[in-house]
C-alpha cells in the first residue's frame, strides 16, 4: 500500500456529472450554437470518408458556441463528455447580443468539480478570439435545462432590411407603427423538418428609420417563435402581413441580430399578457 501523492487528496475518486448555467453572447456571424453536422453524411466516421458535401470533415463549420466551449472545460474538469442545452437558439449568420443568450452545460463523467470557473470562462474568452463571450458560470440543478428548455420568451430583432424601392410615406408610417397579430404559414426554408400550419404570433415594430438608400433599420420585438425573416420578405404571401406587405415594396432581411431574449429577469413591456392566476 502506497500513500497517493499529496496533491491527489483533493481529487474526488469518483465522477460526477454537473451543470453550468451562463448565457453566451454571440458576436461572430457564420458561428453555429451546436456542433453543425453535415446534412449528408451526418458526420458519421464510416460515410463522411467518401462525402462530397464536407470533403470527409464531417460538419459544415470549424467551430460552434458548443465546441469553443467544451474545448476548454472538458479537459479543466478532466470530463468524459458535454452536452449543450440552449434556451432556443439563432441561426447561424444572426448575432446573438444584449444579456445573451441562456443555456445549460451539462458535464458528465468529470473527475475535478472544483474547478475556478471564473478562470475557466476567461480562458474560453481568450481562446474564442472575440467570437462569443460568456457570463459566468453558475453551478446549478439538472432542473434549471428543463427550465430553459420548456420557457418561451419574446425577443427583441434588429435588422437591416434592403429594399426594393422607396416606399410611399403613407405606407412607412403605417409600418413603422405596426403592432398587432400576424400569420405565418411554415417558412419555405423550414418546410421540409416542420410541421406545414398557420401560426399566429403577435410582433410590434419599435423602430423603422431609412439607413441608405436602399436600406432600411429595423427594430421589432416578437413573441417566440416568430419568423422573423419572413416576416420582413412576407415568404411569397406565407406572412401576412409582413413588412414587405405593409410597405407596398419588395423587402429582403440583410442582417439580422437578437438584441435581447426577453427572460423574466429583463424589464420592459410585453406583447403577451402573462397568463392569469386561477380563481380560488
Ligand atoms: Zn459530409
């Protein structure tokens, strides 16, 4: 029998799984939440050989949120795997700014628990080079992922739209204050993995402001769920009405970022009335 070293006392024997909670912001466009596995072969290591769609890499991008991540903290807490659980999330041109961006990392197998997590999150910072920035972690219940999972919030859209024309200021103004319920049938780009229905969804617009000659600024909040690309285009009638519907013009969404996801801990007016409180 041989006493361990002295600096393995601390280890703990066995492993654990655990949870960190943080939002990220998301300051890099092209940037997936998750590991994007390519459409074809699905990244698995027998069919990604001979694929054509990722030349045998086997995802369409280098990095995700999830990867920039977990390259870091696997190691530090000496784990055998993560997963990631995102409050909803972006696409991935759309820069995800304002608080960020809520989600669960679920450690599992890790051997050190212990870490400093304020270390570990500046460490992930340095290494993403700009593209995403986290607020520090918080050590939570499994609970806190089917929170995050579960809760729908509004949002807050800023996007620069192109034009195809100027519109008449009858109609901008009639735009630019536009608050009230819209219909989206399932976008074309979406159609193939969602159910095709109707959804109703109510969406104000906060700012409209001309930003070049053929561009327009726009901020809008919506609820969850919302189109918001489609929305601005009107997806062939699909929405109705849209902006580009509003404004008697073609309009295509250029640029698009979350400002802010509307969590409860966010001030600030809502479209959706919360639900009432049953009668004793
Ligand atoms: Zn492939």
């Amino acid at each position: 029998m041989s006493d361990p070293a002295p600096s393995d006392v601390s280890l703990p024997a066995r492993r654990t799984n655990l949870w960190l909670e943080s939002r990220y912001r998301k300051l890099r466009r092209g940037l997936p939440q998750t590991v994007f596995f390519c459409p074809d072969c699905k990244g698995s290591r027998r069919r990604r050989t001979d694929c054509r769609r990722c030349g045998g890499f086997g995802k369409l991008t280098r990095e995700s949120v999830q990867e920039l991540i977990a390259r870091r903290l696997l190691p530090a807490m000496q784990a055998k795997a993560g997963r990631f659980h995102g409050a909803g999330r972006e696409d991935v041109d759309v820069l995800m700014l304002g608080r960020g961006r809520p989600f669960v990392f679920e450690v599992l197998g890790a051997r050190r628990g212990d870490i400093d997590l304020e270390a570990l999150r500046l460490d992930i910072e340095r290494r993403a080079e700009g593209a995403i920035e986290l607020q520090p972690f918080v050590r939570v219940e499994r609970q806190r992922l089917v929170y995050w999972k579960q809760q729908h919030f509004e949002k807050i859209y800023r996007a620069e739209v192109a034009i195809d024309a100027p519109p008449d200021a009858a109609a901008f103004a009639r735009a630019a204050a536009f608050a009230g319920e819209i219909v989206q049938r399932t976008p074309q780009r979406v159609a193939h993995r969602r159910a095709d229905l109707d959804r109703h969804r109510r969406l104000r617009v906060l700012a409209l402001r001309p930003a070049g000659p053929s561009t327009l600024e726009l901020r809008v909040q919506c609820e969850h769920g919302t189109y918001v690309k489609e929305w601005i285009s009107g997806d062939e009638n699909r929405t109705e009405p849209s902006l580009a519907s509003l404004l008697g013009v073609g309009c295509r969404c250029a640029v698009l970022d979350v400002e802010e996801i509307l969590t409860d801990d966010v001030t600030g007016p809502r479209l959706q009335p919360p639900p009432p409180v049953p009668e004793p």
